[in-house]
C-alpha cells in the first residue's frame, strides 16, 4: 500500500518567493532517495489551507518507507532550510 506524505509550508515573515522556490526545487530533487514514487510541490491557490501558501505531496512505495526517507541524509539537509524559513505541518496516511 503506497503512502502519501503531506506537508504544508507557510513562510516566516521576510522569506520570499524566489527563497520558496528554491526550497521546492531542493525538495523535488529528493526522487533519488529510495521508496520515493513521485514528488509534487507547488504554491497554494486557494484560502483554503489556513494560512499555508505552498504544499508538496511525496508519494512513497509503502509506509515503512517513511522512516528511511525521512532519515536519509539528503531531506535532513533539506528540512534544515525549510524549518529555518518556513513554518511545517506534515501528515501521512496510506492508500
């Protein structure tokens, strides 16, 4: 059963859209690690998400993926710059 990792970004003020990009675009690059299917991030267009401006969907082979990828040396690099600019809320569920 694959899993879909949900994460909600809303910047910390000051953090610009030209620095959001480049946290998307460093966290698209996270295909390589392993279990990963696919990875959609994106800015929010609608006033639907309480406040969060943009969003990413990582879609793993199954949810014992979760902790490998979550650990992998890569997206905690990752999660450095993102925690550092951006406030996070993040949900898992399997399909």
């Amino acid at each position: 059963m694959a899993l879909e990792h949900m994460v909600w970004l809303t910047p910390k003020t000051g953090v610009g859209e030209d620095k959001m990009e480049e946290i998307l675009a460093s966290i698209r690059a996270l295909t390589h690690i392993p279990g990963v299917l696919s990875i959609s991030a994106g800015q929010n267009i609608t006033d639907r998400a309480n406040g969060a401006t943009h969003g990413v969907l990582v879609t793993l082979e199954r949810a014992a993926d979760l902790p490998a990828y979550i650990n992998h040396p890569d997206h905690q690099a990752v999660g450095v710059v993102l925690r550092e600019h951006c406030e996070v809320l993040a949900l898992d569920y399997e399909r």
